[in-house]
C-alpha cells in the first residue's frame, strides 16, 4: 500500500477533526491553526523511506563561554544525517545531494515522551465535558468512575488513538500509560489501549503499567493485577497505598512481589503529602534496598509529599532515592506545590515528567506537550539562563539532550535510535523558552510528518 503523505497540518487537522460534529477542545485546535502549523512541511512526500539522508540539519555542537566561564551561547552547525534500518547510521558534513531531504535549517533534537499519562480513558475527541467530581474525595472520583467507565470502554480505542496523534503533533513519540486494571474493566481497557498501540505501532511507542486505580484491596483488584502481570505490561502500578487501601505495608509488600515475580517495574501513584506520603516513600526504598533487581525500574508519580518536606528532610529523602535509583514522575505544574526538582537532579534522582491527563474526569488541562511542561518548569525553578534552559529539556526527552553538562556533544550519535524532532529553534534554550513549533517527527526512523 502506498504511504499516505501528510504535512504536519493535515496531520494535526485529521487528529482533532475525527470529531466531526462535536464541540472538542476548541482551544487546542484553535492554537495550532493560528501557528499554521508551523510546519514548513519538510518532509510531506517522504513518508514510507526506510533509507535516506536529510540535509541541512542543524545541531548543537558545544557552549560557548564567556571570560567569566559563564555559558552564554549554544554553538551550532549544519550537517547531513543518514537514517537507515531505524537507526541514525552516519552524521557528516552537510550535503548538497539533491535527493537529500532539505531540513531547511531547523534544529534537530531527541524526540520527546510522555512519561506520564493515562491513554485508556480519556473524552479525547468527543465532545467536550468538563471535570466531574464523585462526593468523598478519592473514594468518591473511584465511585463515579466505576459508573462511566462501560460507556468510556466502549470506544476506549479510537480515542486512545487520537490521543496519541495529539501527542504526536506536539513531537512526542513515546509514553508510558498507565491502564486501568480493576474490577469494573478488568482487563478490556489494557487489551483496547494495546489494540490502539498496535495500529500506531511504527510511528510511536509504548510501556504500560497495570494501574490499579480502584485501590489494589479496596475493590479487590489483586486477581487482575496477577493477571496482567502475565501480559506484556511493564510496571505494576498503585495509588496512595494508606488513603485508599488503608495499609502501607500489605498494599506494597503485594505490589513488590508482583514485580519481582513476574520481572516488571513499579510505578506508585503517591498524591498523600502527610505522614502516610512519608511512610510510603520510606518503605519502598527499604523494599527496593532489599531487592536490588527493582533498582532502577522503580517510580513514584506526583510524590507531593517531598513539597512539604523541610529542607533537611527534602535532601535526606533526595539522596536515599538517588542511592535506592528510584525515579519521580510527575506532572508540572503541581497543584500548587513546589517539587524539590532540582535537589531531586542534584542527588541523581531519574525525574522525568508527562501530561497526566489530557481532557477526562479529573483533569482537562493538558495541551499534549512535554516541552511546554518542560517551559513551565524553566520558569518554577528560575532556569533563563542559557545554560539552566538548555537543561530543561531533559524533562521533554526523558533522558537524552544534544550537549552533556560540560558542553560536549552526546547526542546524536551513529547507532542511535532515529527517534527524532525538527524544531523551529537556534537551540535547545530557545525550544524550551519559546515553546518553539516542531515541524516533522520520526519515530524509529519512520517519517510521521
């Protein structure tokens, strides 16, 4: 079958307007038409090439200095980068091969993820429905959800890929999702949000963790978490241990074993910002400690209770994760608090950050871009310098970013993946500070616009 080629535009266009006849998020689609779409429509054609060399690529290729030492400016140039078999296979002088696809200039960075977000269950591309809050807090929102999730699952897949091309226009091409894994849907959220992945397989990609949203105890869930952990999931999930199953201990001591057992990862929603948050996080680096097979793989998402912690307690709690390579994930901003990031990065704590919710029932807020939250953390924790900007945008990637502490260039580099964003920015700075446009994406070496 022949590629379909799609500017970034129509690409944008097809994702928001499979809502035809619906009043969906306006405000979303409004703000990328009166961009237009950015995109200079690079690589419109070129769809379907598993070979092929793009030109006039700019990259980052040091720091540049002032007397003082002080970072004043990202270094760049032009280059070629061949692309084969997925993979970045050469980067070289620039080209003038005219059967090289012209980048025009524009600045080439690791694509982004999403670290953070909930895939299955969302109102993404049906009307328009604001947040809706269950009476009794948590306990509550489970009620309400234990209502609309049948109708929610009903057509969980098509939204669940529109999600992901939302995702997409704003240049990310990976996230970790966690699923529903719980009575009311027991396992037909994971096998429609897997059945959506599969028909995006070559243009993005996943991981998932089994989230036990109705409680691990309080719903009963254990006989669908055992399930799931046989499936190809990644991580056993959990939610406020304390709040909602009323035990620390029990409610971990399950999810541990369930990970080691069946050789996953864990990632603990942790919303408590009291005591209870305390113990949890202290208790799952004892369970880490004593089994080092989780060092590594092990998350806890929002963790707010490190907002409230005093000072001392904020750096002990800090270096014990470091220590223990627990990672935080979590969304920006954070509900009014304030998240020890840097103190966090400081220790070697993995933070890594992601939209949370798009459009549902508990929040409607997101946009779909990493590297807006990645901005917005610039601008909580004061980073305007160049040098401070430029390491924001480890929040977008998860990891990878073009120029090391030092200014040496690490990324990109042949064998690399060929998961790529070209931006309309000078420099990775200037992408964070501005929000810049991203005017193509590749996934896998894969041309998605």
């Amino acid at each position: 079958m022949k590629p379909i080629a799609l500017s970034r535009k129509e690409f944008i266009r097809n994702s928001a307007l499979a809502l035809a006849g619906t009043t969906l998020i306006p405000n979303m689609l409004v703000a990328e038409e009166r961009n237009e779409l950015a995109s200079h429509e690079l690589l419109v054609g070129h769809q379907g090439k598993k070979s092929y060399t793009l030109k006039n690529v700019l990259l980052e290729t040091s720091f540049e200095y002032d007397e003082n030492g002080s970072v004043i400016a990202t270094k760049t140039g032009l280059f070629a980068v061949q692309i084969e078999a997925g993979k970045i296979k050469k980067i070289g002088p620039n080209s003038t091969d005219a059967n090289a696809i012209d980048a025009k200039g524009r600045l080439m960075l690791p694509s982004f993820s999403d670290m953070h977000i909930h895939l299955d269950k969302t109102f993404y591309g049906e009307k328009w429905q604001a947040v809706r809050r269950g009476a009794g807090g948590v306990k509550g929102m489970i009620a309400l959800e234990q209502q609309i999730l049948p109708e929610l699952l009903k057509n969980s897949t098509y939204k669940a890929e529109k999600l992901i091309e939302l995702l997409q226009s704003k240049g990310t091409a990976f996230a970790r999702s966690h699923v529903n894994i719980e009575p009311t849907s027991k396992l037909d959220s994971l096998h429609h949000l897997q059945l959506a992945l599969e028909n995006k397989k070559n243009s993005f990609g996943a991981e998932l963790v089994a989230f036990p949203q109705h409680g691990v105890y309080y719903t009963d869930s254990v006989p669908y978490l055992k399930e799931a952990a046989k499936t190809n999931i990644n991580f056993i999930g959990g939610v406020d241990p304390f709040t909602i199953d009323g035990a620390i201990e029990k409610t971990m001591d399950f999810t541990v074993q369930l990970a080691l057992d069946h050789n996953k990862g864990i990632d603990i929603h942790l919303h408590e910002s009291g005591e209870s948050g305390l113990k949890t996080v202290e208790y799952l680096i004892k369970k880490v400690n004593e089994n080092p097979a989780l060092k590594g793989k092990t998350y806890l998402s929002h963790c707010f209770v490190l907002a409230r912690l005093e000072k001392a307690k904020q750096q002990e709690i800090a270096e014990q994760l470091g220590a223990a390579q627990i990672g935080i994930v979590s969304t920006i901003p954070f509900a009014g608090l304030i998240m020890p990031i840097p103190t966090l990065l400081e220790n070697k704590v993995t933070v890594m950050t992601g939209n949370d919710s798009i459009v549902d029932h508990w929040n409607t807020f997101g946009s779909g871009s990493v590297l807006q939250k990645a901005n917005l953390a610039a601008q909580v924790y004061g980073q305007v310098t160049e040098y401070g900007l430029s390491r924001m945008l480890k929040l977008a990637t998860a990891g990878p970013i073009p120029l090391d502490d030092k200014g040496q260039q690490q990324w990109p580099k042949p064998g690399d993946d060929a998961n790529i964003v070209l931006i309309d920015a000078s420099c990775s700075a200037e992408a964070i500070s501005r929000i810049s446009p991203v005017g193509s994406l590749i996934y896998q070496g894969n041309i998605v616009y």
